[in-house]
C-alpha cells in the first residue's frame, strides 16, 4: 500500500500550479467544492465514502527527492516552484459530510479552503478516492436492500480493477450495509471480517465429492460452508453435503450453490435439508449477482439465506462511473470572498457559485429528510418557524416547510493544515450510514422511478448564482 501519493496527479494540476508560482498568485486563497451530478443506476441517492483515506494522504503528501527530480526533468518548470515543494504541506481548512452520509447531486460534499498551489494539487487524489468509495458504497447498498435483511458479503476482489479497488471497494462496501468480504487484506487492514471457505478446486483434486467434503469438515468443523455446484447440485452435492454433516455431527453450516438457476436449485435444496433435519443449514448463493438478480430470487421464491456477491459490486458493472467533480467555487480578495462561476451550454455543468453552508431539513414527527438547502457562508438559517424552498431550476415550484428542524452538514476536517476531526471506527460508520438510509422516505429509496430529493438553493444564493450568468453573458 503506497503511503505517499504526491505525483498521483493529472499533470496540468503541476503547470497550473507552476503558473500561479510565476503570476505572483501562489499565496491566492481559493475555495473548491467537490460534488456530483447524476446517481448511478438513476437511483435516488447516493453515498459518501472515502474521507478516511483522505485524510491519511493530505497528513502524508510530502514531495520526495525522486519526486521533484522527476518533475525537474520535465524541463518547463521554474526551479523555484520545484524547490518550494520541498517542504509542501497542506495549510488549509477542508469541510466534509460525513462518511456514510447520504448525498445527492449538485451540492458540496467536501469544500477545500487553501492557497490556489496546494488545493489545485490535490485534486486527482481526493477525486479518485471518494469517486471510487462513494460508487462501491452507493452500490452495495442498493444490493443490500434487494437482499432485504439476508446477509450480503462481498466476492469481487479477483473482478476489482486492480489491487487497491479490491480492498478499498470492500471496505466502501461493508460501510454500505454487507456483512463481510472474501479480501483477507481488507480484514487486516479495515477489520471488515473475512470469510470463505472452498473453491471447486479443493473439490476437484480428491477423488470424488464426498471424500473432499469430508476432509474439509474434519478440518474446519465450525460453521463449515459447502460448495454443491462442482457436479450436480440435487443428485450430488447436496445430498453429499448432508451425510457428511451428518457423520461428523456439525448442524451450525451452509452449502453453497454458484451456478444454474439459484431459485430453483434453493428452493429444491431446502427442501432437501429439511427433510433430513438439517434446518438450521443455511444456504449461499453466489455466481454474477447483482440487485436485480437477487430481486428476481427472492421472488420467485426462492430459500437463500446469504448471497455473495462478486463482480459486479466491485466494479458496480450497471454504471461504472460516479462523477465526482472539483470545482472553483470562490476567490478571497483581502477580506471578501468573491464568487465563481463555471458556465456551459451545458446546464447540469453550471455550477453553484460561493464559499456555502448545506443543510438538512428533517421533519420533527418522522425524522425523516424533507430536503437539503445549500446558502451563502454567512448566511443563518432559521428552523423555529416555516420556510419556503423552491427548485433551482424551475423557481415556479416553491413548497412551505413547517415543524422541521436543520442539520449542517459540512463538518471541519482540517483547520489550518492541523487535522481537526476524529475519525470514527469503520464499525460507527457503518451504523451511522444505515441511519442515514433510514431517514429517507421509501420512495426515495425506489429502484425504478424514485421519487426527487431536492436540493434547493437559498435566495440569496439564486440570486447570485442569477446575476453571475447574466454578466457572464455580457463578457
């Protein structure tokens, strides 16, 4: 595991950062929003995950001898910018949601606070992190909910796009709601708990079906999982699976079935178990998974008590991108901040200008979110009486909230380059990201169709996000 990753950088953050150097713009505050514009899968919200690991690169992004020789042989930057990354440490403020917070497009999840050189390097790293966390995450949790209260573990690392999406998407994905992974690194590493137990390999090298299950139950005798696929699963393997249960009196154990038509070939095999007493054997699926799929079993029918999942949950195949974004939001010229703008024929590219606060509004009976209202810094919001939100968009549409209260959601991570947050265990994130889902209406929480969450901008706000296009217009 690479602890620094200084040049893990698209190469235009080091000339555009060269370029402030020579402009005389290298102590320039700037503020940075890092958001999102579309939920994978046309879902109805999504998860952050990742702020971990970034924490852990900005306290150990440091520019080493072979770093800046590498940067020196390029032979276009100045020997002073080269030389002032010799001591580079981030000095900067940085606010974030939350991990396992629930998001949604168009609003901050991280605002970065530094001078224009450190905050324009860092955007490669913080965007590949959270990009690929909070897509792993968003992803899990939509299979964990088709799973709807059967246990979920993730299978993907031999499917991951390389060593480090294997165990971090298991750890993103144990944080999103399953209950463990086949990566022994993430156990190390993330305490996400292991477990596996046989591939039809070990099945393949005895001499029949019954021998290679009998020899792994005699070794590991405790809740021993039985893969009943490699031959037949109804003439052979469960059948095999139960005598040598049986013989070596093990009843805490699962078979496991990773081909064919998994509700069918359940519902048959629990049959089966139960017939010969062993009810309390539980039975894993695996083979291809996904939401859909696991939907599709369970109503059918079928008897799967665990489903592992592999490929694709960790590479969320269905949609493979999150589209995380890092924009400049706002400039400080002495004491005011001014804001920024980034305009495009585009409309979903224009982005939401300022150095803001985002609040949740939750209803005081339910508890649960109603929507989420971005505002100007110094703005206050007031949630002892009524308020009226309206779209962004389409401003005709206005609603009233009444008996509500707000939560702000951007929390201080870094406060002068000194770290100010205490990272929570990755068993608190867990349990905070499933109350976090439980605050969203079921009809958020749709697979097809799911109703809009709202993310409304302040009247001050629209105002002057309105009055920065029109003039950007006239330029």
């Amino acid at each position: 595991m690479v602890d620094n990753y200084a040049l893990l950088s698209d190469f235009y953050e080091f000339t555009m950062s060269n370029g402030y150097y020579l402009s005389n713009m290298k102590d320039k505050i700037s503020y940075f929003d890092i958001f999102f514009r579309e939920i994978p899968d046309n879902g109805g919200f999504a998860i952050f995950c990742g702020l971990e690991q970034v924490v852990k690169y900005i306290k150990n992004l440091k520019f080493t001898k072979s770093d800046l020789e590498y940067l020196r042989s390029k032979k276009i930057f100045s020997e002073d910018y080269i030389k002032s990354l010799e001591n580079f440490k981030f000095t900067g403020d940085i606010w974030a949601v939350p991990e396992g917070t629930v998001i949604f497009p168009n609003e901050p999840v991280m605002t970065i606070r530094a001078k224009i050189t450190e905050a324009q390097i860092m955007e490669t790293y913080l965007l590949t992190c959270l990009n690929h966390q909070s897509l792993i995450a968003t992803k899990s949790n939509r299979i964990v909910r088709a799973a709807q209260g059967r246990a979920v573990l993730e299978f993907g690392a031999r499917r991951a796009q390389g060593a480090e999406a294997a165990y971090m998407g298991a750890r993103a994905s144990y944080i999103a709601g399953c209950n463990a992974t086949s990566n022994a690194m993430a156990d190390k590493l993330f305490k996400v708990p292991a477990a596996g137990t046989m591939a039809h390999s070990w099945i393949q090298i005895f001499d029949d079906e019954y021998t290679a299950f009998r020899t792994y139950c005699e070794i590991y005798p405790k809740n021993p999982s039985l893969l009943v696929d490699t031959y037949n699963v109804l003439k052979s393997g469960v059948p095999n699976a139960i005598k040598v249960f049986k013989e070596v009196g093990i009843s805490d154990c699962s078979i496991r079935i990773d081909s064919g038509d998994i509700a069918y070939l359940s519902i048959r095999a629990r049959k089966m178990l139960d017939e010969a007493g062993m009810t309390d054997c539980k039975i894993v699926a695996s083979n291809s998974l996904d939401e859909n799929i696991i939907r599709d079993v369970i109503a059918q029918g079928g008897k799967v008590d665990i489903f592992g999942v592999g490929e694709r949950l960790i590479t969320a195949k269905s949609d493979p991108v999150f589209g995380g974004v890092y924009k400049l939001v706002a400039l400080e010229d002495g004491d005011e901040i001014v804001p920024k703008i980034k305009v495009s024929e585009n409309v979903t590219k224009i982005t939401n200008p300022h150095f803001k606060k985002l609040y949740r509004l939750y209803d005081r009976e339910s508890h649960k979110a109603l929507a989420d209202l971005l505002c100007v810094y110094d703005e206050s919001l007031d949630d002892s009486g009524p308020i009226e939100i309206f779209d962004p968009e389409f401003t005709w549409k206005r609603k009233l909230i009444e008996n509500f209260y707000a939560r702000d959601m951007l929390v201080p991570i870094f406060k002068q380059g000194k770290l100010v947050y205490k990272l929570p265990s990755i068993e608190d994130i867990k349990v905070y990201c499933r109350t976090e889902v439980e605050s969203l209406w079921d009809e958020t929480k749709r697979f097809e169709n799911p109703h809009k969450y709202y993310v409304d901008l302040s009247q001050k706000l629209w105002d002057i996000r309105h009055e920065l296009l029109k003039n950007a217009g006239r330029r």
